[in-house]
C-alpha cells in the first residue's frame, strides 16, 4: 500500500450551479424568462389587431394610441431579452450576448422609455406622471451606464448597471403583483367596491413597483461583491 497521501483538490463550482461565478442564483433567469414571456402575451395580445376599442386603457386619438402600443410592444422585448443577459450559456458566447444586448437596449428600452413619457402624461393622473415619467428616465440612464460600461470592457459595473436596468423593466410585472396587494390592505378600510377602488391603486402600484425592484437589484448586487464578484 501507498504511503503517498492523495491530495483532492477542492471542487469549483459550476457556472450552472447558481453560484456567484454564475451572477445568477441557480435558476432565476430562466423563471424570469418564462414568467417576462407569459406577462408579454397578456400585455401584448389586446393590441395585436390594432383596434384602439380594444385598449385597456382609455386613449384620445391615434397619435395616443399608437404611442401606446409602441410603449407596450417594445416594452415586451425587453421584458422579454432581459433575462436572456443573465444565462450562464448566452454570457459564454460573446457575440450572442453582444448582439442580444444590443437589441434589449436599441430595440427595446430605448423606446419604450421614450414613449412611456407621453403615455404617462397623458394618463392625467399626478402620481402616474411623475412616478413613470421618473421610471423612464432611470430607464435610459442606467441603460446608457451599461452600455457605456461595456465598451469600456468594465464588465463589473456592466453586470450591475443591467441588473438595476432589467429591475425598471420588470416593473411591468411587479406593478401588476403589487396592486392586487394593495387592494387587499385597502379594502377593509374603504366603503368602496373592488372594482371602484382597484384603478385607484394602480398608480401607487407601479410608482411602489420600480422602487422595490431597485431595491432589490441593489441587494442583490451587494451580495455578488461580497461573494468576490
């Protein structure tokens, strides 16, 4: 017998494994993904056949209506690409990842962000306005970080201004959670009906709904640093 000691070597985790040298805890990107994809179609399909009676929301003319559906759809494919960013696999290749970005950022933030500025004014709603109106321009400027980041091959920040961008991007999705919570707290308080008091929250919903995302990017993006990120 050996009197030689063998030596393991200790174990590297996994880039599939959801450790911090994956930048995503195990599988929350493809999650995000299914749920961006099933929120899209439930945000998407009453625009498909460009009947302004079809709107959930209530519109002036066509220059309204159309800024609208070009809100929702673009706001869709970044909805949709941002989690794709955050693949172990796609973050391997980079030109897929590139070209991906590139798309989420030209194709869907940018105008998105640009459009939900009228549709915001346009609602008449002050806390609508300001809190979207804000949204938006966070929206553009941490897409411009990122991307000014990434040019400058500092992949770190890069990491974490997309995090914080694709926060302001699921708002679509967490505003849409937040307000029937909110309407559970409001309704042993009020006379009103559900139905009376639900478009009443929706503002607080999606004003609430950007904040908690951030909040919970930047948590996110203190633990990957002290994980050595």
């Amino acid at each position: 017998m050996s009197n030689e000691r063998t030596v393991e070597r200790p174990r590297q985790p996994s880039p599939r494994s959801g450790s911090p040298r994956s930048g995503s805890p195990g599988r929350l990107p493809r999650v995000t993904l299914v749920v961006a994809v099933v929120v899209s179609l439930v945000l998407v399909y009453p625009y498909i056949g460009l009947d302004a009676s079809e709107s959930r929301l209530s519109v002036s003319g066509t220059v309204h209506y159309a800024t609208l559906v070009a809100h929702i759809f673009t706001a869709a494919v970044a909805l949709i690409l941002g989690p794709l960013q955050f693949m172990a696999r796609v973050r391997a290749r980079p030109r897929v990842h590139r070209t991906i970005g590139l798309v989420y950022l030209l194709a869907g933030v940018l105008p998105a962000a640009v459009t939900a500025v009228p549709v915001a004014l346009w609602s008449g709603r002050p806390v609508t306005q300001v809190g979207l109106t804000v949204a938006a321009v966070l929206w553009l400027i941490t897409g411009g970080l990122a991307y000014r980041a990434a040019r400058r091959r500092d992949f770190t920040a890069h990491r974490e201004w997309m995090l914080r961008n694709y926060a302001l991007t699921f708002l679509a999705v967490t505003a849409r959670v937040l307000v029937p919570l909110l309407l559970l707290i409001r309704l042993p308080f009020s006379t009103e009906s559900a139905a009376t008091l639900a478009p009443t929250l929706i503002p607080f919903g999606q004003t609430a709904g950007w904040i908690v995302n951030l909040a919970v990017a930047e948590v996110f993006i203190r633990r990957l640093r002290r994980a050595g990120r």
